[in-house]
C-alpha cells in the first residue's frame, strides 16, 4: 500500500522541528545553533513552513514568505524546500507546491517566485518542472 503523506502548516511553536531538513538542505555547513538563532529572527518577520508527513515523521518542508515588491506585486516565495531524501521522487514535492499555490492564490498572489543554489541541477529541474522561468540572477555579497 502507498503511504498517505499529510500536508499542512506547521504550528509557529513546533517551527523547530525543520532545522534538521534546513541543516541538509544546506550541506551540512550551517551550524544547528546558526540555523536556530536565524529561525528565531525569522518567526517575527512573517516566516510560514508547510510541512509534509508520513505518519508522524516531518519529511519535507516549504518556508513561505509572504512579499509584496514594486516589480511583482503581491507573491509568494516558497524558500528552504526539501524532502528527505530517501523519500524524493515520488511527486511529494509537487503536493506540497500545490498546497502552496492553493493558499497564495487564496490570499490574492499575483505569482510565486524563488531562489535556488546555482550548483543544484536537480533542484532547478525541479522548478522549471512546475513552471517556474528564470527573470534574473540571484547575487549574493558575503560581509
């Protein structure tokens, strides 16, 4: 029998529990306490995280932001997207985007845009899998 995946937003006070995911998704080089302090400053600012569960197990998570710019309007920017991997593949990546459409739409969303690591192959495939185009390039200025 194929495994029933729950997929819902996770309680501001259980926001912890994706720090292990967060800690993979970003190569194992950001400290857990970096990550924690960092999702500590995020909560105030507006930080949402759908999560995704077998069973009672978190295996995947999408932060969402809540933006609004001048050059896109109203938008929704799913960021730390990841699902364990021994259980990538199998389209959960895919529900859960379109748990998040379902709400930007909701919410009156004019798009959705986001951010990927130059180097995953995989995780732009992914994007343009669900449509997303590249607009521009990302740059980043370390201090």
């Amino acid at each position: 029998m194929e495994p029933q995946f729950t997929i819902k937003w996770i309680p501001t006070e259980k926001l912890n529990s994706i720090l292990p995911l967060a800690y993979i998704l970003n190569r194992e080089t950001i400290p857990m306490d970096v990550l924690q302090a960092r999702l500590n400053e995020m909560i105030p600012m507006g930080y949402k995280c759908i999560g995704v569960y077998d069973q009672e197990e978190l295996i995947g998570i999408c932060g969402v932001w809540v933006l609004n710019k001048l050059y896109s309007g109203k938008h929704v920017e799913p960021d730390n997207v990841i699902i364990s991997p021994q259980y990538q593949g199998k389209g959960i990546g895919e529900l859960m985007l379109n748990f998040l459409n379902d709400y930007a739409k909701e919410i009156g969303c004019d798009r959705a845009e986001v951010n990927c690591y130059a180097k995953n192959v995989r995780g732009k495939k992914f994007w343009e899998n669900q449509g997303y185009e590249a607009l521009g390039i990302h740059l980043i200025k370390i201090y």
